[in-house]
C-alpha cells in the first residue's frame, strides 16, 4: 500500500492511474479537491477496489495520522500542492497555508508514524516529495541548466513556497533521519490537464476561436517533460533512489513559449483545420507579462538518467501531438473541469 497526496490533480491523478495499470499495490488517495482536484480524472478506477479516495487536507494532522495507522503503507507520496504560478501572484496565502504548513503537518504526522516502525518496515519506508525546477529561480540564456547543487534562488510565492516545503523535507531527514527523497521536475505536460496553464490554454483556446494569450515578448524557455515520463520516473526515485538525495527531472525539451504556441497551432492546422481556412496562429496576442516572470527553465538530468537509469519515452514533438490529440478526444472531461470557477479565474486574469 502507497499514500499518495494530491491524486486527483495533473501529476497525481496520472501518476495514479499509471500505477495501478502497472502494480497490484493498493493506493490511497488523499485530495482536497481544490479546483485542481477533479475526480472524473481517477473515473476508470471507480469500481476498482485497489484504489481508496479520501477527501481531505494535508495540514489536518489527525487526519493523517489515522489513514497512516489504517492503512500502513509503506510510502508516502506527496504530489498535494497548490500549483499555479499566476494564482500565486494573486493569493499567496493559500500557497503558504498547503505547501508549507501543509508539508509541515504532513511530515509531522508521518514521522511519528515513521518513528514506530520496525525491522524491515521502519528500513524500507520512503517519504517522496514531489518538487519543482522552480526553485532554483531563473537562468540566463547562456547558463548551465539546473543541477542538484544549485542555490535554491525562488522568485514568485508558489516557488518560494515549495522551496520552503523542499528545506522542511531535507531537515526531517537531516534531523530526525526520516528516509525521503525528493524530485525536482521541469514543466510537465500531458492528459488531464487543468485548462489555466499554457499548453491546454492554448489548444482549448484555439478549438474555441479565443485570443492565445502570450505573456510579454513570448520568449521566455521553459523544459517541457510528458507526464507520464514523469511519473515514470518518480517510480524510479521511490524504487532505487537514496534517502536524503534529490533528483532533477527534465525532457532535455528547452523550449521558447511562442514556439511551443506555434507548435500547437500546426498541429491543430493539420488535424483540425480552422473552418474559415485561417492558420489558428492567427489568434496568438501578445498581452501583458507576468510579474517577476523567470525567463528560462533547463535541467541537467544526468543525475537520475546515470544513476538510476531512467530515461523519458517521449520526445516534444510525440508527446504534444498526443496531447492535442487527448484534448480533441476528451470534450467532456474538458466540460466538466471548465466550471463557474474556472470562468471566475479566467476573467480574473485575462479580463480587462
Ligand atoms: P495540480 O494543481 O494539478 O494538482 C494539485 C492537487 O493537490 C489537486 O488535486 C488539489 O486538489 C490537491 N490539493 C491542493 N491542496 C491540497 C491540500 N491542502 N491537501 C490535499 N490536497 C490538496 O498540480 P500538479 O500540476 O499536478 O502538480 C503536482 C505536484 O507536482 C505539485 O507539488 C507541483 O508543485 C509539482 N510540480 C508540478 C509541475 C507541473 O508542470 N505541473 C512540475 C514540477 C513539479
Ligand atoms: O517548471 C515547473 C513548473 O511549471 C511547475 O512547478 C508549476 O506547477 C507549473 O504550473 C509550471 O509553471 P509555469 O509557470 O512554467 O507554467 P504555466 O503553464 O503557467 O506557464 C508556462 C509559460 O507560459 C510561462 O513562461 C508563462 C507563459 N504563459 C502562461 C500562460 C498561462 C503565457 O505566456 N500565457 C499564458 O496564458
């Protein structure tokens, strides 16, 4: 049995899914279900008895506590968080309240868990803490991508906060030896992705005729990993990775935004052209840059590729196209995320 946060969002509910197609190894699922949090995501696993969902928050301690000493498992994976980097600039203060007193509680919770195991059970537990590249701030066109060794350097609150929930993660091992690993991944993208961020904006945007929207000159890089590359590779940590160590994860797919918006609009040219004839490029607008925006992500991979062999399956250009692809296929999976809520943000940070 694993506990896994945050399994109703992107990464978690794919990594769920991923899982459970893979391994007979019982999950539980705690999720708060925020707007992120979406259970049509995890509806193939309705009837399957592997798969326990349980709604509530990673800062409610006895919570934790309870589903620890129920269910016993032997890892914990903490993909719970709130996400979304324009959301931050906005309202900091849910990102503080779940990704640092959050994380806080939850290792607190599974340390005292941790704590009274024994022989095997006690050696053998992991706690994984998904993290992003996020923290390392924002490199110049000519640096060297992201190593393990860089200076943590946040610059919006959402990076902040997870580079604070990183130092907690490292302090319980450091102090109190609590076995954890943790991830550093680049920009992931894939199916069931929540329509505020570029790339499903850009290809639900298209599909609907509306502006796509490019943050200031457009040129700003980020590394793009397929999200199952990711998943994949999150096993590969759990499974071989040394307590205490952390792992870089990136797709080597340094991209500028526009030419990803570009790729996007070919795509949808070819597979599902415009009635009008017009290139969906036709609808890019360049529109006001985001505060403290960091101008290039890159991620040196060679730690996880060398020492523990994983490698991502897809490259850019294979795993946007399924992307798209997965968009056009799943109308109503887009329908029912796309609620009064999502049209509240929608307006909050595109409207005039
Ligand atoms: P997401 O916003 O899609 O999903 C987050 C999930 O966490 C949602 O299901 C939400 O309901 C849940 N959640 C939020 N607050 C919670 C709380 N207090 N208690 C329990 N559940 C809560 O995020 P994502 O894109 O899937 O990211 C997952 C993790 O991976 C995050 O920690 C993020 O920082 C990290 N990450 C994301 C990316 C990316 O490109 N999306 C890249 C690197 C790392
Ligand atoms: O690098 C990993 C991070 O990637 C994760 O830690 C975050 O959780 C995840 O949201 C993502 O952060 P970004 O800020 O890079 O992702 P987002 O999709 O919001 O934006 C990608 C780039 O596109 C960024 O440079 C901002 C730009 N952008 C975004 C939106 C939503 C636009 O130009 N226009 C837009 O409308």
């Amino acid at each position: 049995m694993i506990l896994v946060t945050g399994g109703a969002g992107f990464i978690g509910g794919n990594f769920v899914l991923d899982w459970l197609a893979g391994s007979n190894e019982p999950v539980v699922n705690l999720d708060k279900l925020t707007y992120a949090g979406n259970l049509d995501t995890l509806s193939p696993l309705a009837q399957d008895k592997r798969h326990v969902f349980v709604r509530g928050d990673i800062g409610d301690r006895d919570l934790v506590v309870k589903l620890l000493a129920t269910h016993q498992p032997r890892a914990v994976i903490n993909f719970a968080a709130e996400s979304h980097v324009d959301r931050s600039i906005h309202g900091p203060g849910e990102f503080i309240q779940t990704n640092v007193v959050g994380t806080f509680n939850l290792l607190d919770a599974v340390h005292e868990y941790w704590r009274a195991l024994s022989g095997t059970a006690r050696s053998e537990f992991r706690f994984l803490h998904v993290s992003t590249d996020e923290v390392y701030g924002s490199l110049a066109a000519d640096d060297l991508p992201f190593r393990e060794s860089n200076p943590y350097e946040p610059n919006s609150p959402y990076s902040a906060s997870k580079a604070a929930s990183d130092h907690l993660v490292r302090a319980w091992h450091h102090t109190y030896g609590l076995p954890v690993l943790t991830t550093n991944c680049s920009n992931n993208y894939g199916p069931y992705h929540f329509p505020e961020k570029l790339i499903p904006l850009v290809i639900l945007n298209a599909l609907a005729g509306k502006p796509l929207p490019i943050y200031g000159d457009g040129q700003q890089i980020r590394d793009w990993l397929f999200v199952t590359d990711h998943c994949a590779a999150i096993r590969r940590v759990l499974a071989d990775g040394t307590p205490g160590e952390t792992y870089n994860v990136g797709g080597w797919n340094e991209k500028a935004n526009i030419d990803v918006v570009n790729i996007i609009c070919s795509i949808l040219d070819e597979i599902k052209p415009r009635g009008d004839g017009k290139a969906y490029a036709s609808q890019i607008t360049y529109v006001q840059d985001r505060p403290g925006h960091d101008r290039r992500y890159a991620i040196d991979a060679g730690k996880i590729e060398q020492g523990l062999g994983w490698r991502p399956a897809e490259t850019f250009e294979t795993g946007i196209r399924k992307t798209v692809q997965w968009y056009l296929d799943n109308p109503q999976w887009v329908e029912n995320v796309t609620s009064g809520t999502y049209r509240e943000w929608v307006e909050l940070q595109y409207g005039q």
